[in-house]
C-alpha cells in the first residue's frame, strides 16, 4: 500500500512540473495588465522611443517604452495614423513578453499591456497597417533595451 501512495504523489509531481498551470508561476506582478486602469500608467515616464517608419511614405508615427518606478512595469505607447491598425510587443530579457493588438480610432494614441521588469532590460516594437497595408501601407518601430 505504501509504494503505491509513493507512486500518486510522484506521478502527481511531476505532472504539476510539466503542466499549463506552473507555467503561470512565472508571471510577475502586473503582466498583461493596462497601465492605465491599474495606476501604473500616472507616474511613467518614457525610457527610450524611436519612429515608426514606412518604406513608402516615410515616418508614420512614434513608439515609446514607458516605465513604471511605482509598479517596475514597462510597456509600449504608439502615437500614428488614427486610421492604422496593427500589434504592439513588449519583452522582458527573462523571455516574458505581452502582444497587444489595436483598431483604428482613439486620434491614434494607443497602448500595450505591461510586462514586469524590475531589475533587467526591456524593449519593444509595433507593426501598423492603414488602407489594408495596399501600396507599402504599413510600417514598423523598435525600441532600442532600456535596463533597470
């Protein structure tokens, strides 16, 4: 009877090490959540930006990684075309990553979820897209690693 109750709780083990759920242990304070909603968005300040650009028609927007010293979040803010569509992607250097995707509207200001990142390095992109990206209509955007 001993063996097999040693044998449950092995088995047990080692499908909670392998499965979805301990997956989730290694997310941090404030993933995936908006910084605006949750307050970490009210003190941010911005750490790098760059322009997002289009082979065809040249600068077509800003994108800005913002962090957070009250929440140790960052996350990307695209400032483009009101009428672009497209997916704003945040990393942290641990391999966590947020990608968000926005619709035209909101005078083109738009923002991603946040990634934890208190104590290492972040960066992001954004890909965007108008006139269903038809004659070199998109563009694109990198931040270089803010570190912190």
């Amino acid at each position: 009877m001993k063996r097999r109750v040693v044998a449950v709780v092995i088995g047990a083990a080692t499908l909670l090490a392998g499965s979805p759920a301990n997956a989730q242990a290694t997310l941090k304070p404030y993933d995936h959540k908006d910084p605006y909603k949750s307050g970490c968005g009210n003190s941010a300040r911005t750490v790098r930006s760059a322009t997002i650009n289009s082979k065809a028609n040249g600068q077509v927007g800003t994108i800005a990684l913002k962090w957070s010293g009250k929440c140790r979040t960052n996350w990307i803010e695209v400032k483009t075309a009101t009428s672009a569509r497209g997916t704003i992607s945040v990393y942290a250097a641990d391999g966590r990553y947020d990608r968000f995707s926005f619709k035209p509207g909101n005078k083109g200001r738009h923002w991603g979820n946040m990634i934890w990142a208190n104590n290492m390095c972040a960066w992001g992109g954004v890909s965007v897209q108008w006139n269903g990206g038809k004659g070199g209509q998109n563009g694109s955007g990198t931040t270089g690693k803010a570190c912190k």
